[in-house]
C-alpha cells in the first residue's frame, strides 16, 4: 500500500452512487467505503510515522541541549581554570621580579 492518498474531503462530499432498482448499487457503494477504508488505514500510518519521527527528534532536540548545557559548564569551568593560572602567574612573576632584585642587591655587596 503506497502512501497515496485517493480521496479528498471535496470527493467524499460530492460522491453520488448510481441508483439500482432496489437503490444504491451494492458494489459501487462497497468499492468506495473499501476505498475510505484505505485512505484512513493511510492516513493512520502516516500519523503514525510522523509520531515517531517527532518522537525521536524530541529525544534528539533534549539529548543535544543536555551535551550543550554540558559544554557550556565546562567551558566556565576551564575559563575559571584560565583566570586562576593567569593569576597565579602574575604573581609568580611578581615574585621573580622580587627575588632577581634582592639577588641583584645581595650580589651587588659582595
């Protein structure tokens, strides 16, 4: 069964079967409810389908915001981590400066 829908609400609406000598022929009335039936058992799997693929793009759309609320702290985690070493060799150089100094004037005496 190909996703092919063959009847429209516009068709539905305007269907007039031909009438018999005891009313409706039975079989054009049979054809055409065989085909609603398909359309709906159509429409069904389409929904279905779509479902799941929404379905699972949800899944997808939280799993990729979770990996992006993740990256997103370790990227505060690692410029927290950047800010602490730059302060740290600030003030590593702020102490060689010192030491280089009081060698100079140590060394200078002798």
């Amino acid at each position: 069964m190909a996703n092919k829908i063959q009847l429209s609400p516009k068709k539905i609406l305007n269907k007039h079967f031909q009438i018999d000598f005891k009313g409706y022929s039975a079989t054009e009335v049979d054809y055409f409810l065989d085909t609603v039936k398909e359309d709906y058992e159509t429409f069904a799997n389409m929904l279905n389908e779509s479902y799941e693929q929404i379905e699972n793009l949800q899944k997808e759309n939280e799993a990729l915001k979770m990996k992006m609320a993740n990256m997103e702290r370790d990227q505060m985690i690692q410029q927290d981590n950047l800010r602490s070493m730059e302060e740290n060799l600030s003030s590593n150089v702020d102490l060689l400066k010192r030491i280089s100094n009081l060698e100079k004037e140590v060394y200078k005496n002798k």
